[in-house]
C-alpha cells in the first residue's frame, strides 16, 4: 500500500513531509512573480496529491494544464482529461471515496454542467477541492470574469473560500486541505477566485521551498469507510440508501443533510487557523462607511477607500470575508457595529453577496446596506465609479 | 488478504446478526474457483433481495456475485434504478453516486486503487440498468471504453425504465408500446454490444441469464480480461416482468425464448483478451 501514515518522512515525490503550520506559517518564504494558474501549481506541488482529473474551460485550463505537469514530473499520483466537467467532477468523486486527496478546477458553463455532483460530494463527505476560477454564464456567452456561478454552488452542502489574490490563492489551497480533511469536517471545499483578474494575472507571491509538502491524506481518519476492501463494515453502501417510503427514511435523509451543514460549522476553528481570521479589515478601523466584499470586489474596494481618503478626505474601511461558507455572522457583525453605510461591490448581476450581508445584519444593525457597485460579464470596478457612487449616497 | 474484515469482533458475536456470522463463516472468501455451482452450499453475498418476486434481475445479481473470482477486493459502482435498490442487500464495498455516472466513478475508483495499491488486484465492476448504461450515461460508458479503464461494465437490460413506470428507453425494441413512446418507439434498439466493441472494448458478450454457468462463465472472462487488458463489457437480458405483463414464474420461459432472437449468445473477444482467458484456463481458473 502506498505510504498513508503521517509519520513517514518522505512522500512519494521525495519531499520532506511537514505539517500545515510549517508549511503555512513557518517555511522561509522566497518572493516570486507568478499568476494565480502558476500559483496553483506550486500549491499542488506542496500538497501531496494523489489525483486529480481536468477538462479544458476558460480560465481554468492552464491551472489544469499545470497540475497534468506535476503528474509528469511524479508529484501527483494519478491525472488524466476527462470527458467533460459532470465526468470528471464523478470521476474526482470516485477518487477520493477510493481514498486519494483529490484537487481539480473548473469554470463558469463548467461550473454548471457539474452541478449535479456538488451536493453529492459533501453528502458523500469527501474532502475534494475545488479551484473554481469564476467566469461569466451563458446565456450569451461569454468568458469574462464574473461569479454568478458562485451564487448556484452557495447551498450545496461544500465550504466555500474566497481568494483575493494569487498569494491568498497559493495559502488557501494549502489551508483548504487541512481544514476539509479534519475528521468531524470532512466536506468538499471550494476554493473561489475571479477569473483573468487572479488566474492571469502576474503578481509577487512568497512561497516555501518545493521540498517541503503536506502530508498524504490519511483515509482511515475518514468519518465514512474508505472504499478499497480494507476496511470494515464489509457490507457497506456509499452513500447509505435511505430510499424508502417511511418517516424512518426521511427523517434519516433529513438529518444527514443538517450533518453536512454542522460540518461546515465545525469547519470554522480550522478555517480560523489557517486562514488567521475569516475576514479581514483594510482601512479606518472606526469609520461608519463601510465596505464588505469579496475577491477582487475586495482589491477595488481598498482602493476607494485610499482615493476617498486622498481626494475627499472621507474615511472608510474594508472587511473582506475570506469564507463564504462557513459565513462569517460574528466577524460582519463586530466590524460593522460602527457603520452608517455598509456598501457591497460585486462582479455579477444579483448581487448575492449582498443578500448575504443583509441576512447576517438583519436585525443586528441600523446601517444602511447598499448593493453597489455591481457590475458583470467581464465589467471591470473602477475605485473611481466606486468613490462616485459612495459620494452619491452619503452626501 | 481483505475478507479478514469479514471476521466478527469476538467480543460481540453472541449479539451479532446470524447472517453476518454466516459471512464469516460460509461464504467463499479467497477462492478464485467459486461460482454458481456454489448458491446452495455457500453464504450468498447476496442478503436476501428487494425486487419482485420472480425478477430475473434479482437471479441476474445473485449469478453475478456468485461468479465474482475476487469478491473479498472487488468494488462494485452501481446507478440509480431498480439495480440500485438491491445495492444494501449487497455485502461488498459498494457505491451508489449519481444516474449516469457510474462508469466515471468507477474509473475514479480504479485508478486510485492501482495507484495506492501498486501490488495487489482490486476489481471494479459496474452494475447499471439499460437506461444509466445507454442513455443517460452512453457519453460516460464510452468515454470509459476510450480511456481503455481496466473496468467490467455490466449492463442489465429490460429495454425500458421499469422504476420509473415503464417509459420507453433506447434499449426498447422499435414498435413497443410504453409511457412516452404512446405511439409506439420510432427507432431501432441500440446496438451497445457493437458500440462497445467499436469503442474498445476487449471482451463483450451479449446473453439472458437463462443460464448460470455460462452467465459465470462469461463473468470470470470479463473480469480477468478487465484487469490485465482494458474495458470489458456485458449485456445481459433481464426482462422487467411487470412491465410486460407476465406472471412471477415467467421470467425464465421469457428469456429462454429471447435466447434465440434479440438475445442470442453473442461474444467478441481482443487476441490480447484472447490470450488472457487461455492463461487463466491453463490455470484451471475458467
């Protein structure tokens, strides 16, 4: 059997196996310049990966293309093209109930034609991550940045990060590892950036030495039986069949799909660890205008608040929330107790991230909550329209 | 070797169910020369069934497990319809995952298990109804043949989606009357056993189960063939009594009559599937 205990010292790849604090907090870091595909790739090549399956999209693929290289090179143990996103989101699906930490990346219409097997994959508790590099939907096409797609995935039963930059990318995927595969979590973890804006753009990132890696996952700390032969009950049905006309069966279904939302909530401790903090602030700590957003929504946003500071003297604050699932209720509301004005800039064209924030504060504040600027389909956020529209309501 | 998680824990045997005692101890664990021979005299990994009285189906399934040459490490991936029903009933690491998909989790499956097991044989088959194989799941299916997945796909075809209340399916024969197809279907059967072959397969057979040894047979070859060469596929006749409208005793006089049309014996083999099923037959095996 291939190396699983946590002791051993070397992976198969002959990396010197390190704990996630290490890796994440400790390793002597050296600056690069890279984008956020390129960033993947050096995540992967630090993460012990035992699979993973592609399919070609826009943006994702070089993301995709690169891990393919680390199979090549011996640092992933088993890769190949699948047929199309559904496939191989089954196929990851497969993987990882056969054992394997798994990573695989998708977009937009991709995103889409996988759906069906999003929720299947947290109610059959398996740790796959997700790169979801986000892109516009159809109908009419485009490949633009955009996360809509990221509204359909919100209640699948899957933890949901937010990456703002390809550093933040490289740390989460790392982080994402150690926190969807902590037994009492134990679900499939997305990792979200905005396409072209993180997937192609160039950045200076810090990274750890590439012999150093995780270490391999261990299946047998799985809540639910590995399925390779080895391991009792020998009768064993992934996932349990629950089909039946009774209340028995209902009542069985309805309690596993809560399970898989309180492992989100078990989640939060780890994603606290690892992430330092599920959000974070930028800006006036005590300022009343306040900004919530995610991604690169999060990068324009700080740069409103500079300008709003520099041009018009206004002081205003940023609080980006790195994890959308778990949501962040107690931070949002700590960071905007102050607030009159809570604005929340977006890259689709429903604004849910604005729902969200309205849902947390409901009741627990008496800011009003602006959804604006939103803008979609490959839009870019200007900090100026940003700054126009925060002048236009405060005034 | 695996059945060893078969063994009852000591400490709970006086509480443990018979049957799972009997698992212990009456099946045939780690027996490659098992088969049908063996239903009357061994524990079936088969806990008793949950379809119609009569289903050949069920005969299908119990034949199947009864064949399997590794069972103690064979996973089996299975889709949704009536096969799906019988999957708890099944004492095998088993998956039910999506309607379709079963040929993409199965290669899944497979791959990791060679790869975390370079040094021991794990045998992934796929157990799917006419519509999860041919329909719903034909990109799936193929896309597996292509990638050459060392898998055994078995299809159970009643040519019609019998859970869902008999719809007409693409294995239902042209001019049969079921729901959707009011007027009767306006196109011919699809010829899976062809599409497989063309698709790279390397042993395809086409049969009833009116015969448990060459059911057994036809099993043990694809499944060997599986692991040492690629993609092996196997279309099995199992009418949907109800949804024809004959009596539980039926199914087999049904399938014996099928045994000389739609359904005659028919089987393709590689040289290289060839050449696999000799060396097993030398070993006494086959």
């Amino acid at each position: 059997m291939r190396m699983i205990e946590n002791k051993v010292e070397k992976n198969w790849a002959g990396q010197r196996i390190v704990s996630p604090d290490y890796l994440l907090f400790e390793a002597p870091r050296e600056k690069h310049f890279m984008t956020g595909s390129e960033a993947v790739k050096e995540a992967v090549k630090r993460a012990s990966v035992d699979a993973s399956v592609s399919y070609p999209i826009t943006p994702q693929s070089e993301a995709a293309h690169l891990i393919g290289e680390l199979w090549a090179e011996g640092y992933v143990g088993v890769y190949f093209r699948g047929e199309n996103e559904f496939g191989v989101m089954s196929e990851v699906a497969g993987a990882a109930m056969a054992g394997a930490r798994v990573i695989t990346t998708t977009s937009g219409p991709g995103t889409l034609r996988a759906f069906e097997n999003f929720p299947m994959w947290s109610g059959t508790r398996i740790p796959v991550q997700l790169v979801l590099m986000a892109r516009g939907v159809n109908s009419p096409l485009s490949i633009q940045p955009d996360n809509l797609e990221v509204d359909f995935l919100l209640d699948t039963g899957c933890m949901i990060w937010y990456a703002e930059n390809v550093q933040e990318l490289f740390d989460m995927i790392i982080a994402g590892f150690a926190v969807a595969e902590q037994p009492d979590v134990h679900v499939p973890i997305i990792t979200a950036v905005d396409g072209f804006f993180v997937s192609h753009t160039r950045e200076a990132i810090y990274l750890p030495p590439d012999d150093i890696a995780l270490p391999p996952y261990n299946p047998y700390k799985s809540p639910m039986p590995v399925i390779d032969a080895e391991i009792p009950p020998g009768r064993f049905l992934r996932d349990p069949f629950v089909m039946k006309s009774n209340y028995i069966s209902y009542a069985t279904h309805a309690s596993w799909q809560w399970e898989v939302r309180a492992a989100i909530e078990r989640s939060r401790p780890y994603a606290k660890h690892y992430l330092r903090g599920l959000t974070e602030e930028f800006g006036d700590k005590d300022s009343d205008i306040v900004f919530v957003a995610c991604g690169t929504a999060a990068s324009q946003a700080k740069e409103a608040v500079r300008m709003l500071e520099e041009t018009e003297g206004i002081k205003a604050k940023v609080v980006k929330l790195k994890t959308i699932r778990p949501f962040p209720y107690e931070e949002l509301v700590e960071a905007t107790k102050n607030a009159k004005y809570i604005f929340i800039p977006e890259f689709n064209v429903v604004g849910w991230l604005e729902r969200e924030v309205r849902k947390a504060l409901y009741k627990k504040s008496n800011a009003e909550i602006i959804g604006t600027p939103r803008v979609a389909g490959g839009m870019t956020m200007p900090k100026e329209i940003i700054v126009k529209e925060v002048l236009e309501y405060i005034k | 070797m695996a059945y060893k998680i078969y063994k009852v824990n000591e400490e709970f045997r006086d509480i443990v169910p018979q049957e799972v005692i009997d698992l212990e101890e009456k099946a045939t664990w780690g027996n490659p020369k098992r088969g049908v021979m063996d239903l009357p005299v061994s524990k079936e990994l088969l806990e008793e069934h949950s379809l119609c009285a009569g289903c050949p189906e069920s005969a299908a399934i119990r034949y199947i497990l009864a064949s399997l040459p590794n069972p103690e490490d064979t996973i089996i991936v299975n889709s949704t319809g009536c096969t799906s029903l019988v999957f708890p009933h099944i004492s095998l690491h088993t998956v039910h995952s999506l309607f379709g998909n079963q040929n993409s989790v199965a290669s899944g499956i497979k791959r990791v298990l060679e790869w975390r097991f370079p040094d021991k044989v794990k045998d992934v088959v796929v157990l799917a109804g006419d519509g999860a194989t041919v329909d719903i799941g034909l990109d799936y299916t193929l896309q597996s043949f292509f990638r050459q997945e060392k898998i055994t796909t078995i299809c159970f075809d009643n040519e019609v989606y019998a859970n869902t209340g008999g719809q007409e399916s693409g294995l239902t024969p042209k001019g049969h009357v079921f729901k959707m197809a009011p007027k009767g279907k306006q196109f011919e059967k699809v010829p899976m056993w062809q599409l497989a072959i063309d698709s790279g397969c390397h042993y395809v057979a086409r049969l009833t189960v009116s015969s448990p040894k060459k059911v057994e047979r036809v099993i043990k070859e694809a499944i060997y063939v599986a692991r040492e060469v690629g993609p092996t596929y196997i279309h099995l006749y199992t009418p949907c009594i109800l949804e024809i409208g004959l009596n539980s005793d039926d199914g087999l006089d049904e399938m014996r009559s099928r045994d000389k049309e739609r359904f005659a014996f028919f089987e393709y083999k590689t040289p290289e599937a060839e050449e696999v099923i000799a060396k097993y037959k030398a070993e006494g095996l086959l």
